[in-house]
C-alpha cells in the first residue's frame, strides 16, 4: 500500500481516537443519484397517499350505495304493503264494515249505540271479567272422564 510505512508500531485500541477527522470523511455529498433517489422516494409516498385516499373514497362510495340499496328495499315492501292495502280498502265488505263505524250500514240494520249517559255495569254482572268460575270440583284423569263418558258415573 502506498503512504503505508511498514515500520511503524501497530495501532491499539484507543489509537483511532487519536486519529484525525476530516470534515469531508463525514459528510456524504449530494450527488445527483441520491437526489433522485430522495426525489423518487418523496414521489412514491405521495402517490400511495393519493391511491389511498381514492380507495377510502371509493369504499364510502360503495357503503352509501348499499345504504341505498336498502333503503329502496325497504321503500319497495312498504309500497307493496300500502298496495295490498288499497286491495283491502276496495273490498265491498270493508267498505260495509267502516260504514257501520258511522251508522251507515245496509238498509235492513238496527244501528247499535250505547247511550253516553247509562252506567257502568257492576263488576258482578254476566259476561264480565270480575265473575269468577267455581273451580272446587277434583280434577279427574283423562282415563276417569273418559270412563265416566263410557259407562256413566259410578255414583
């Protein structure tokens, strides 16, 4: 090696730091390949940024869309709902039946109408829910009743 003396001592480990730094040996320079390099690289993550941004936008495209999509299912079963109700309001029977809402049915009816001033009815009267059925009797098995229907109470 050239400038190298063959003679000298070898170097220790604490020789290196006695060593003197250049200030160029530090420093890299900027050459035209790393700045096209940095250029390049700067390049790469704006476009992933870009691809990235259209892609969040694209999938809230396609969720709106779905949302859409359902909303004109649900639109479309409340139409045909409205429309088998129209089937229903046009029946001549349910026309009948609204119509004795407002006392106007057939020609032969007896309108019914509870005067507003009658009282109320007690709560022992018949058909109400306060009368209770006796229940004091034994419950008999199924193969008793059904003895009992075939050859009469043994009574």
């Amino acid at each position: 090696m050239k400038g190298h003396d063959p003679e000298a001592p070898p170097l220790g480990p604490g020789a290196v730091a006695d060593l003197p730094v250049s200030p160029a040996a530090t420093t890299r320079p900027i050459t035209r390949r790393r700045l096209a390099l940095v250029v390049g690289g700067i390049f790469v993550l704006w476009l992933i940024g870009v691809f990235a941004r259209q892609v969040g936008e694209a999938e809230a495209a396609q969720n709106q869309a779905q949302l859409l999509r359902d909303r004109n299912a649900a639109m479309a079963r409340d139409i045909a709902s409205l429309e088998r109700e129209i089937e229903l309001i046009k029946q001549p029977a349910f026309i009948a039946e609204m119509a004795r809402g407002y006392l106007l049915g057939t020609p032969g009816e007896i309108p019914l109408k509870v005067d507003p001033s009658a009282p109320t009815l007690p709560p022992n009267a018949p058909g109400s829910q306060g009368i209770v059925p006796d229940t004091s009797q034994q419950p008999q098995s199924p193969l008793d009743a059904w003895l009992q229907a075939l050859f009469g109470s043994g009574q």
